[in-house]
C-alpha cells in the first residue's frame, strides 16, 4: 500500500485553553504531548503511536483549521503532488518543522473547499501501554480514554461541492466510496458521503450544508458498553450532549454526539460497523430514509443536528 495510510491529526481552534486542556484531558482521557510558547496544544490518545492527533489553539473563535493525513513513504508526498497539480489543484509543500514534529508536508485546498496537509513523518513515541507484552488498556488515565481519533465529517456548500471533494478523494487520493446518501431526481446528488483508505466504514465524510466547515471528529471506543460508560462519564461532568447513545444505519457504528467547551461537535464511534474493502459495492442511502440511515433507532430528524457546525477558520 502507498499513498494515504489514515488521519493523522485535526487542528481546531479554541476559545478557552484552560478549559479545552481540562476538558479533553479529563474527560476524552487525551494527555498533552506539547505545549507552545503561545499557548497551542497538542494532544495524544493512550492508543496512539505518533506524537499527538489533536491541536488546539487559543483563538477569539473557534473554528476548524486543517486535517492532515499520513502518508506512508516520503516520496509519496512527491508522487501526489504531481496527481493532486495534475488534477487542477495547486499545492504548496512545506519544509520538515512547519506542521510541529512532522517532516516535509505538502498542503492544499480540496475541491469540497477544505484545507488538508499530507505528510510522512511525525515524531515517534508508541502507545501508552507499550509495545511488548501489552496490557490490552491503561491502568493510568482519566475519564471516557478514547483509543484514536477515528475520523472527520466536513459541511461542504451544498451538494456539489460533496460530489467534487468526494470525485478528489477517490480519483486523486484512492479513498474508496464506502455510503453515500443521494437526493435529487432520480438520487442524481450526492448529499453526503463516506470514504476510506483503512479497513474501516470511513476515514472522512463529507456532509451537504450552507458553509464551509466541519460537522465532527469522532474518537473510537470499543463497543456498546463503552459508549455506556462514556455517556455516564459525559454527565458526571455537565458535558453538554447532542444526541445520546444511539445506532447510525450508515456505517452501524455505535455513537454519542457532544460539544466541547468551544461548542466544535464530537462524537465517540464504536464498533467497527463492517470490513471496508476495495471492492465492497458502496452502500446507497435514498432522500426518504436519510434519518433512519443517520438515526437508525428513532428515524427522525434531530433538531440542530444539520445546522449546528464549526465554520471554517479562512472564511
């Protein structure tokens, strides 16, 4: 396998540091790897092998910047450089140090009008619980102790803006079409999808909405229990929740949807749903089951599920 090997990091902005450190470390379970000179965070979960998986920055708003993916070899940055300028898409590449502990990155604004990096390199420091004769969880930590940032939905302007970035991802970054959820005459447009390069349902999904920005980031948790226990954790510390434990239809994940400090939505996903392959046919979601694919249990619309989002931070 060459080219991307899955998320590797999403860099937020926040309104309130102190409380974003408090927050995520408390309860997500995440620890601070490293800390600038003007306040930015980075940050880590127990299952995780590379230096950090989250930025946080201190911000007057509170929006998304990037999300960058690994790479699996250098020159792979250069051979997609090549696909992504040759697809019509200008890049820059960006010296070993600018993305923090990283090495050369390359940069570019997707046609779904997100900013993404890729990158090869990133400091090493392997899993909390080891590499040999592992504890199969930490007895250290606090809180939910998400095992990994698992992946980002994105709000594209309107449907075909999903469709372009969706045709960048497969054609230039051969992500595979996982779901799809189609409207229009005849489920002509695609009003959200999710894609893949790893084995599981999605590594990014993009969602129809009016601006530029991003739905979620999901951390990963094992199973039903888990989501369970998140939940009790979640009120035990007046975690605003969006929408309670539930089962999607689209990707059969187990979830919890909830707000930070900031107000950006997260979710903790569970269950592996299926084995993503290459030639798995994609799964089709039609106009008038689209809730009963979102919400598998109740089937119906949730308030501001659709309309509560965090913009992008260069609109």
């Amino acid at each position: 396998m060459s080219g991307v090997m899955r998320l590797g990091h999403i860099d937020l902005n926040v309104l309130d540091i102190d409380k974003s450190r408090t927050y995520y470390e408390n309860i997500m379970g995440m620890n601070v790897v490293r800390e600038d000179d003007n306040g930015t965070l980075y940050l880590k979960c127990w299952d995780e092998w590379d230096k950090y998986s989250l930025i946080l920055r201190p911000s007057e708003e509170a929006t998304f910047n990037t999300a960058a993916y690994k790479v699996e070899k250098d020159s792979d940055i250069d051979d997609l450089k090549e696909k992504i300028e040759a697809y019509g898409v200008s890049t820059e590449l960006l010296e070993a140090g600018v993305l923090a502990e990283c090495g050369r990155s390359l940069k570019f604004t997707a046609p779904s009008g997100h900013i993404f990096h890729l990158y090869a390199e990133k400091t090493f420091v392997g899993k909390d619980v080891g590499d040999t004769n592992p504890r199969p969880w930490p007895f250290e930590g606090k809180g939910i102790k998400a095992h990994w940032i698992d992946h980002v939905l994105l709000m594209c302007e309107g449907p075909e803006n999903v469709m372009a970035g969706t045709k960048f991802f497969q054609e230039v970054l051969e992500f595979n079409l996982a779901e799809q959820v189609c409207v229009g005459p005849e489920g002509s447009l695609q009003a959200a999808t999710w894609l893949a390069r790893t084995s599981t349902p999605h590594d990014i999904a993009f969602v129809a909405g009016p601006k530029t920005g991003m739905h979620h980031f999901a951390f990963f948790l094992d199973g039903w229990n888990d989501i369970l226990r998140a939940a009790d954790v979640m009120a035990m510390h007046d975690v605003k929740i969006d929408v309670t434990p539930q089962r999607h239809g689209i990707t059969r994940g187990e979830t919890i949807y909830f707000f930070d400090p900031s107000g950006h939505r997260l979710e903790t996903f569970a269950g592996l749903g299926y084995l993503m392959q290459p030639d798995m046919p994609t799964v089709t979601w039609t106009e008038d089951e689209l809730w009963r694919g979102i919400f598998y249990h109740t089937g119906i619309e949730n308030g501001a599920f659709t309309t509560a989002y965090t913009l992008s931070a260069y609109k």
